[in-house]
C-alpha cells in the first residue's frame, strides 16, 4: 500500500516463508487449516485497502463487520477470531496479530530510505539557500523559495509559490501550492508508533505520507508525522501556529485554526473551520466536528460534535465547565467563612 | 512604520487608488465626503503611531479617545464609526477596517523579503560555524560565535560575544550583547495573524521586530515571532528554558525566568523578575505586574498584579488555589463514605 | 568531575586565590579557622563525588549526613554550617554558597567550549548527509547514517547503526548502537540552571553530559540537556515522541514511553517502563516508581510509587481524580436545578 515513489519494497514472499519467518521472530505462526501456503504475498495493508495478494490484520471483534468485507488475500489473527475470516481471506494463526504485522511489514520494507530518483527538477524562478539540500527525485514548483539549510527529502513534491523557511526538514510529503513552513518546521518524519517486541519495544513502520494542501501556513518547529498506513493531510487553507504537533493519520479539514503548542494525536479527525487553542491536547482517534471550537489548553477525551465549544480537562461543554468552577468557588467560600 | 532595514516597501498610492485596490479585492471602498481622493499615502501605521501620510484603521469603540488623537492622514474604518474621525483624518469607508487593513499592508509591502545590504560585517574574533549562513546586511559584534548550520537573515544585528547555537534561525531582529540562543531556536519569523479574506484566512502581514536585550538566554527550539506591527521584547538577562513559544508583540520584562514549554501569546505585557513556570500558557492581551509568580501548567486568562502568585486553569491567587482542591477533595470522600 | 573529553580545566588554584577570587565577586569569602590556604584545588564537585583536591558546596541541613561524609578537600558554606565540615574538608565561608559554587565553576570552566580533538573516526558503512557537520574527536560506528545539516560536537560517540536525522545538534553526548533521533532533535546544549549574581541572574556551568543507551528513539524538535554536574541518562529501549522536554540531570529509566510535548523538569528520576502521556509535566526532583502510568496532560507535583496510575492537575491516583471530577459535576447539577 506504501507509495513506491517514497518507500522500497521486499518480496513477495509465499504465505508459508511468511509464517516461517513470523513464527520464528514472535512465538509461532500457522497457516490456517484449507490455507494455500504458497500464496505469493506483495505488502501488507489494512482491513480495508489490503487486496487479493496482500496480508492485513485483525485483533479486535469490533471491526467485524469490515473484516467480513475484506478483499485481503490473507490475515494475521488469532485462533479465537481465525473463523471470522472470510472466504478467499487464509488466516495466518499468530499470538499477536499486532505484533506480527509489524514484523511481516519489516520484512517487507526493510530499508527505510527512500528510493533514488532522477536529478531534482525545479519550476522557474525557484530559489535555493545556501546549504539548503534537495535531494533526488525532487519536485519544487515555480515561484518556490527554499530557505537556508532546508532539507528536501527524495523525492518530495513542493507547489508553486512555496516559501519553505531555513531549517526546515521535508520527507515523504506531497505539498500544494502557497504553503508557508516557517523555519525549524519537520514535516514526514515516522510517527510514533510502537507494539511489544521480541526485546522491548518493537517499531512499527511508517508506510504513509503528509498530504499538505494549498495554502497552508505551519509555525516555528512545528512537527507532522507521516502516516502509519494512510497519509497524514492538513485541509487547504489551514493555519497551525508555533510548536503544534500533528500525529500520525490525523487529517486536518480545510480552514483550521490550530494555536501554538497545541498537539493532536494519531488518527484523529478534525473538521472544517475548526478553532484549537493554544496548548490544546488531543486524544488519539478522536472526531471533531466542523467549526467546533476547542478552549486554549483543554485536553480533549471525547469526541466533539459540529459548531459545539467546549473547554477543560478534560473537556466538556464550555457553559458546563464554568459553571462547575463556580460551583467550587461558592463551596470553598461557605466552607471558609469564620 | 515598518523598518526600511527588514522590510521592502512600495507606493506611495493615492487615497482613491487605495480605494479602487480595496474595494475590489473586499467588496467596496469608499473615500468619506470631503476627503482627498489625492492624498498621497506611503505607509500603514496604527492609530497611536500613523502620521500624515500614513493609513491607520478604526474598528472598535473601545479605543474611540486614542482614535480622536490621532496623526493619520487616512482611516479605513466603518460607515458608523466614520463620523469620529478627527479633523485631518480623511476616513475610507469600508465593511470590515481590518481585513482592508490587512490587504493595505499586503500593497504597501508584497515582497515579504527583506532588501538586499551590503557584505556583512564581522568584529573581531567571530567565529562562524560550518554550513553556517550569514546574509548581507548583517553585523556580528565581537567575540561572537555562529553555531554550524545557523541562518542569519538579513540585515540582523548581533552584538558583542553572544553565543548563537548550530541550527538558529534569526531574522528581523536586534540582538544585544552576551546574548546566548540554544540549537534550534527560531527568532523573529512571522507571527500568527489572521483576517477573514476574500478565501479562507488572509494573512496580517508582520511588519515589526523582535528586539532581544543583552544578557538573555533562550534554551533549544524556542520559537520568538516578531510583532505584527511594533516590536517583540525580550528584556535584558531574561532567561528562557527549551521549547517556548514567544507571540507577536509580546514585551517581557528584564531578569523574568521562563521554564519549558512555556507559550505567551500575541501582545502580553509582561514586568520585570516575573516566573513563569514550566507549560504555562498566558491568554493574549494580558498584563503581568512585576515580580508576578505563575506556577507551572497554569492557564493565565485575566491579568495578574505585580507580587501575586497564581496557580490552577484558569489561574487563580494560589491559596484560593489549594483551598477549592482540598474543598472537592473533602466532599468526595464525604459523598463515597460507606 | 566533568568529562575532560567534553570540557576544557582551568587551574590549579589555591584555595586561598579562590577565596580571593569569590570574594572579590561576591562579597567577601574567608578560609575558615586552621584552614590551609595554599591547598591546591584542581575541580569543583558535589558532595558525594568530589574529593581531596575539589571544592564542594553545603548550604542545606538536610544534606547534613551526606556532607560529613565528603571526601572534598575543601567546601563553600556558610558561617552557621561551617561547623559542620569534617576534618580534611576546610571550609571556604561565604555568604550564599550556591552563587559562590556557580562563580567557582566558572573559574575553573571559563570556556565553554569543548577540547579540539583529532579527526573524527567513521565506522564501516556511514553515511554522512549533504552539509552536515562532524567536529573533531568524534568517533561514528558502523553502519550509523547522519542527516543532510546535522550538526556533531567534538568530541561526541555514536554507535553502531544509528540514524541521526537531519538538522539535529549533538553535543555533549554518548550514544548506544540503533538509536534513532528525529529531525531537529537537540540534544547536550546548556540545562536551565541559575542563580543571583552580582548583576541579574548568574548562569551555573553545566558540566555534566547526556548518555543516550541503546534502542532509544527520540522524535522530532524534541531537546535533552546536558546534566549540571553529572549525567542526563535516557534508559535502553526508551520511545519518546516529539516536542519533548528532557531537563538536566533527569534519569529515565528503560523501555520508558515518553508521548509528545512531555516535559520532564530537572532530576526528576524516573523508573523503567514507565508511560508518560502527551503535555504531561514532571515537577523537578520527582521520582516516578517502575511501570507507573501518568495519564495525558497531568501535573506532576509528589513522588508515583511503582506501578500507580495518576491523573490530572495536581496529578492524583486516577480513580480519585475521575471520583473528585464526578462530585463536582453532581453538585453543579444538583445546585443549577430549576
């Protein structure tokens, strides 16, 4: 499922030589009963996108009902949920679905620099800083200005009219036309992302992109991580202040407001129009309805439906919350008096 | 009154060319009856500071006694505010004064890079790092040393044997001397000022400085924006911990302690020997009498007297603070008593 | 004590020159009653690490039982605690020892810069990106790869098959083998440490290193600081995320995971396998016990015994904190009735 542009790719391997080698890495793995071992596998990908020659995984009874959709040619799953594989799905029996598909994609892509292109091509007028590196297979669009000791992983596209300030390091990332990266900004580097391993922690690769929109402005060492399978995407016209973290598969609706220091983790969704505070936190796999307002420093555990503000922390509706601090107040006073 | 130094300016344009500009770009303009269409207008400028020749605009009543003092030869402002306009004060009628504000500053200044200067100017004894860049325009007092791979814009001053760290960017700044900037600091980048424009969000450009006074450190990514119009203020021997976020026009006091991952946002005043703890966010527009105490991981919404200590979200004076924890805490246990 | 590889000595002095010295900068300061003035002192240190040719510090009774313990030949304190000093450690009187600590670190560290080494040495294999920077001294292991713009001090090691992220600053700095720094991680530079001075606030050398241990991962704009005196350690295995801050002196234990925009102030201690959650901050000195779990955005303030789960601001055992949230909302129903 990884961009080939932006990621090298193993194999394939045969679903037994997969088992084999996941077996010895994690504990055991079993080619479910009726199962063709010598199914050529080409990548991993999820549930949902993963194709006929691809391995997905399924850990949890509540995606059901996608997992009866699959089209994945083959699945990493327990024994207990092994039979909820669909036909033309084989199962691939481990003790850690998780854990196994993180090794199955390290064996899939086990270099983590991208492929080599062509020399980099740049539109007319673009300007480079010195120091600044673009590196191979390289696109920048006309009008672009690439500050000094910027750094241009392979092979990125740059818009047109860019301004990309000095300091800024680039990887994996597809950007539009007008966007501003002021300096120290990081954008495509791996999100964070991690399941038990054999010793420790294990890393699971990143595979996706950042998809950055038109006229996007991204703050001062502001840091966007690539996706883990999926892309990473701030909506067109979006405003991200100083020091903001974006976590890997957020996607940003067009026209965002996000104030300095404010973090957003993985997978989240942000609608359109939205307005996040100054040092605002996030939650993982939380959905915030467009033109919700988020007060500066809540910490948000729900998810927010559409034009709702809330604030607090956690965060709840904005009357509610000040509501409840006067309710404080006035007991400690009453509680207090001589 | 923008600095010809950092900023690149065009015109002068005529009141009703301004007009003609910004009533096509933002629905109408319209110079009042009996103004001179003629008038020759070369700069923008706020109400306290605009002169004869230069533009201001007028939005809010709150500011209608600065606003019949004022110098400017021109005002956008509204139909209804239009009347209070002073003698000499041609106002420019229009819907809404600030984003034509905003799109007056972008025809007097569309080049957002600063003039090219003459070489760069070193005292003795600098030392410039590798891959470090120096622009024109630029003086670098004594004893000075440039840290590898650091940008310096042009035409920053820097004084006498300030310790700038690898990966700094610098730009539209003043820097005293003694100064030391840790890895990765960004000084003196846009800050985050946004209008509704005729699409989505139009930027305010930032037309002002960031001036940091002798003996100050600043510690490792902390982001500084320069003012919008005016100047950001570091005063002398402030010391600023890793990872904070200094807004547009924010002006600290000499000697104040600022811990990690602090963030004061756009136009805080704040006084002299001030502490502000680790993860504080300060609301914008507040003031901070001197000496003030802001415990770490407060949310400061209201301005604090000199002296006073406050803690919590919103900040409270700390002893109110504890009080209204230890008066929920109570009527928990109370309330969950067998 | 510091790390001759990293810091550059000045003396010998004697004692009696030291007091002479401090004196004259901070007010007087006295060889104590039988004291030998012509003790040759060669370092500063603390006391349980110095010894018979250093100078140590004393000025809190509570670190009464460990002072008549020293080894240090010679000790700034205090006229009241003087007394105090065991035989063969001379007292050098002083009216604030700590200030007078901070100027002696300077007379023996009066260049900040670290020693010029010999060519840095590159294992088999490395790659050094496009304008990066390797100081004298350094030594690279096999396999390592070093971003486009990095920037390496003398003399920092890295080990084998790291992967250095571009425009990342190492300085003062060990490193084990298959770490992996993010983009713009800064990593060595100054701890936030000062003291009053003569004039304003007066910076205490930081003389201490950072030791990065194997199969740690660090994210993007993330910082870790030097130890003042002693090391900063992140533990094996340990996954921190981006935006981190890591203070001086701080220990984090193995397998710790560390999500974005944490903050760890100065010394905290913390155990193995520890989670932190995002924007969590860590008051200084804390210790945080084994496998405790520190929910997102909490406040750290008191110890966490092992394997506890806290939560929220003062951070507080997570049942009583959802307990305490649920009594207030109750109330505030109860008393906004019709």
């Amino acid at each position: 499922m990884a961009d080939p542009r932006f990621f090298r790719r193993a194999g394939p391997f045969t679903l037994g030589a997969l088992a084999d080698r996941l077996g010895a890495q994690s504990g055991g793995a079993e080619v479910a009963f009726g199962g063709n071992p010598d199914l050529a596998v080409t990548d991993v990908g999820t549930i949902e996108d993963a194709g006929p020659s691809d391995i997905c995984f399924f850990s949890d009874r509540n995606y059901a009902i996608a997992f009866a959709g699959t089209k994945a040619g083959a699945c990493l799953t327990t024994p207990a949920l092994a039979p909820l594989a669909p036909p033309g799905c084989t199962a691939l029996i481990v003790k850690d679905p998780r854990t196994a598909f993180a090794l199955a994609a390290h064996a899939f892509y086990p270099d983590d620099r991208p492929p080599v292109g062509a020399e980099p091509v740049f539109g007319s007028g673009v300007e480079i800083g010195s120091g600044a590196f673009v590196d191979t297979g390289v696109h920048v669009g006309a009008g672009a200005r690439i500050g000094a000791d910027a750094v241009i992983g392979a092979p990125v596209r740059i818009g047109e009219n860019c301004r990309i300030g000095p300091n800024v390091t680039l990887a994996r990332c597809l950007i539009g036309d007008r966007v501003i990266l002021h300096p120290g900004v990081q954008v495509g580097q791996d999100g964070f992302g991690f399941v038990p391993g054999p010793s420790g922690l294990l890393k699971i690769p990143q595979l996706g992109r950042v998809l950055i929109e038109s006229d996007v402005e991204i703050g001062a060492n502001s840091c966007v991580d690539r996706g883990a399978m999926g892309d990473t995407v701030i909506g067109a016209g979006a405003k991200i202040d100083n020091l903001v973290h974006v976590g890997h598969n957020v996607r940003i609706g067009p026209h965002c407001v996000i104030v300095a220091q404010a973090g957003i983790a993985g997978s989240c969704r942000i609608g359109a129009g939205v307005l996040i505070g100054g040092q605002v936190a996030i939650s993982d796999h939380l959905t915030v309805g467009d033109r919700a307002q988020i007060a500066g420093k809540s910490g948000l555990m729900r998810d927010v439906p559409a034009g709702d503000t809330v604030m607090g922390y956690p965060a709840r509706p904005i009357r509610q919350f000040w509501r409840e601090l006067a309710t404080v107040t006035r007991l400690t006073k009453r509680d207090n008096k001589p």
